[in-house]
C-alpha cells in the first residue's frame, strides 16, 4: 500500500514538473505572487543561470509611462517579479505624463555593467529620445542618464533594438533602418554601421551559423501586421530583405516582434520570438505575450504553426488544455449580459472567438460566498478571426469557485499617431466557446 502510495506521489509530481515546463501564448500568464505579468515590449536577459524578463510595466488606464519591470525565472514558464527597476523619474525624457517603452538590457562585457535602452516620448509621441540608464546589477535600481548622444545630439527616433554580438559588440536598431554600434562601455554610440532599407518599427536581431537575421513590424500603431525580416553575413551589410517569418494574413500569428532569444537546446540554439499582442487601452491586463521557436535554415526563417501551448525545455509543441469540457456557445454585446459556471479549484480555461466586433469582457473568479478572488480584462477583439484560449486561471486549491464573464461593453479601439486613421474593435461582442476545468496543473 504505502508502495502504491509513493509511486502515486512520485509520478503525480514528475506530472506536475513536467507540466509547469508549459508556455501559453496569447493569455494572461501570473507571476509567483499571482499577479499578471506585465512586461511589454520586452526582453530577456540570460544571466548567473537565470532569465531575466524586463518590460514595460503598463496600466489599463493610460498610457503614460508607469515604470519599467524586472522578472526572473529559472526556465522562462515560473517568473519571479524582482522590482520596478525604473520607475517614473522627477522630470526629464521619462518623467511625469510621458511614454516609455520597447525597454532593452545587455550586460556589457568590458564593465560588466548592466546597460538599459528605451524609447521615451510624449503621449503624442511628438518628442522621441533613446534613453540609456545602468546598473552594477541586474536587477537593481537603474540610473536614468538622460538620451543617448551620437556626434553630440541626442538621437530622436522611436521603435529601438538592441543586439549583442558574440564577439561582445553592443548594437542599438533603430525603426526604419539605422543600426549604430555602441562603444565598448555600452554607454555611448560608436559609428552608424549600416541603414537597412525598408525596415519598419520594433526591430529585433538575432544570428545563427554566421548569418543575421533582423526582424521588423509595418507600421500600424498598436494594431497587428505581418511582421518580415532580412538577413546579412554582415552587420554592417549588405542586408537582404525576404519577406514574412509567419504565413501571410495571420499578422504574425497576433503579434508584433519585440527580441529573440537564442534557447540553448540539445547542442542545438533555437532562436525564440518574443512579441507583442497588443490590447489598447487595457494593456497591464488583457495585452498578451506571443513566444514560440522560429526555424532559421540558411536565409529561411519561419515560425510555419501557431502553438498556443509548447514546452519550453524541449521547444516542442504540447497537446491544448485537456479536462472537463462544457460547451456554451455564447454570444453577447450587452453590458452586464453574463456568463457564469462553478467549479471545485485547480484551474479553469476559457475557450472563445474573437474577431473586428470583439469587446472586452471581465473575468472574475470567487468563492462561492460571493468574494472574489480575481478579476481582469480579457480581449475579443483581433483584425483577424480566430478561435483559442482566452483564459487560464491560476491554481486554486480543493473548493467551491464561481467563474463569471461579463460583458464590459468597452472595446479596444485607438486613433493613430496622427489622429487620422481609427484601428481596432468596431462592437462589443464577447464570444465564449467552451470552458474547461482541468484535470491537471498545466
Ligand atoms: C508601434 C510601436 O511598435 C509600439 O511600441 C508603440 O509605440 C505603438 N506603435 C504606439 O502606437
């Protein structure tokens, strides 16, 4: 009996290692602490054996900059929230009512300093600088040093990158083309090394087997589009533009690039993209992370296949959520029209559509007495139709639990810089499909 016993233990926990290796992409993901992980924008940092994520640390209800945030984790699923390790300064280019974002770190090899660039602006977006702030470490408070000068000037552009090479060169790329190469402190601009035709914004690099590949996005303020790249043997190029790295109409599987970073796997670096899925106004809650593996072969770069679960440490695609199904079918774009379902702990996803009339719904979890536990924006708005998970709530323990969806009669919907083109949701519709109490903690 006891035998038995220990055998259930051991395989019910190598079930839970195994499962806590799962990334899901497009929901909201918590940190240890249970809040939502907010980091847009970001990057990932390996250092001392760990994944450091740093991201803009957004609100959901303005788009002034609010801080910018520190994670870190042992295998990029399970994420410790550090500290905000900058936050809103006195004054100057990320003071008060400003914008902060697209926030880069590398460790410069000479100092071993750790250096941070960013995109800092006005809420109009009408006065861009390149800010550079450093930190002895990582995850320390960072010091803002105000924009980064090159021949004197500050450089006033917007979307930025960075890149470091294996030889221990420091890049910064810059939206639509420029790439300068940072001195060896990392805290100035050596030389403009090269200006890539046809770029657009979020640029990110990586390379494999000597060949570079650079990312980039259409310009589409926080809507979606079909992001593509261009390679070069060179830094300095020439760089060759080659297309889309996900099938045309998907707009990047809902994503727009932000960094890639190389997961060392099985003698083998697969490169991983990191993007966006905007979700304007409600950004802190309901804009989404995107990560999968892209194959790079040669000058072909593809991310062929949306997996909306994947095991980070084997990069491999895992079956969806599995568990008690309940099929609802249901469809609202009445404020206040809810859904509601109970169940008894562990964790419930939501399954549901979402396309051009989505609107967000709020999705609350609590005892059954009524109190609740957790509550957060979740979008039904996407330019293009799709059906996925919405929604998987955090681990509860054995009990009584209501889910409930409620329609908010709000939706995601923006005007561009300019305030002449208007993006986003054109109705209120929630749709939810099914959802799942499951089985396990995947
Ligand atoms: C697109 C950029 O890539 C984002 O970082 C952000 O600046 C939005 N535009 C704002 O519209």
């Amino acid at each position: 009996m006891v035998r038995i016993i220990l055998l259930w233990i051991m395989s019910s926990l190598l079930c839970l290692a195994a499962n806590a290796q799962v990334i899901h992409n497009g929901i909201p993901w918590f940190d240890e602490q249970g809040n939502i992980i907010n980091a847009h924008g970001a990057c990932i940092v390996e250092d001392g054996g760990r994944y450091w994520l740093f991201g803009e640390y957004k609100s959901d209800e303005s788009n002034a900059f609010p801080g910018f945030g520190c994670y870190s984790s042992a295998d990029l699923v399970n994420w410790r929230f550090e500290r905000i390790v900058l936050p809103v300064q006195k004054d100057g280019i990320l003071g008060p009512d400003r914008v902060g974002e697209r926030v880069k770190v590398m460790k410069c090899p000479k100092t071993g300093e750790y250096v941070m660039l960013m995109h800092a602006d006005d809420l109009g977006y009408n006065d861009p600088y390149i800010g550079i702030a450093t930190s002895p470490t990582i995850n320390g408070d960072y010091t803002l040093h105000g924009p980064i000068l090159f021949d004197g000037k500050p450089l006033r552009h917007w979307d930025m990158g960075t890149f470091q090479d294996t030889d221990g060169k420091g890049y910064l790329l810059i939206h639509h083309g420029p790439i300068y190469r940072l001195s060896d402190d990392y805290r100035s601009i050596e030389a403009k090394v090269a200006h890539v035709e046809g770029m657009g914004e979020s640029p990110a690099m990586f390379k494999k087997n000597g060949l570079y590949y650079l990312l980039t996005s259409n310009l589409t303020s926080w809507e979606r589009n079909d992001n593509y790249y261009f390679t070069a043997s060179s830094i300095e190029g020439p760089w060759k533009k080659q297309g889309y790295f996900c099938p045309e109409g998907t707009l990047t599987w809902n994503s727009q690039s932000t960094f890639v970073l190389p997961l060392r796997r099985d003698n083998d670096t697969i490169p991983m993209y990191m993007g966006d899925r905007w979700s304007y106004p409600h950004q802190a809650s309901a804009a989404t992370y995107v990560w999968l593996p892209m194959k790079a072969e040669g000058e072909k770069l593809a991310i062929p296949e949306y997996w909306d679960a994947w095991n980070a440490a084997k990069a491999e695609k895992k079956l969806s959520i599995q568990g008690r199904e309940q099929v609802h079918n249901w469809i609202s774009d009445k404020k206040g029209d809810c859904l509601e379902r109970e169940f008894d702990g562990g964790r419930i996803a939501v399954v549901g559509k979402t396309d051009g009339n989505g609107g967000y719904a709020t999705i609350s979890i609590s005892y059954a007495n009524g109190k609740v536990l957790d509550k957060l924006f979740v979008d039904f708005y996407s330019k293009i139709p799709d059906e996925g998970l919405r929604f998987v709530s955090k681990n509860y323990p054995k009990g009584k639990y209501r889910l409930r969806i409620e329609v908010t009669g709000t939706q995601s919907a923006w005007y561009n810089k300019k305030k002449t083109i208007r993006y986003g949701s054109h109705g209120y519709l929630v749709n939810v499909t099914k959802t799942i109490e499951m089985e396990a903690d995947v």
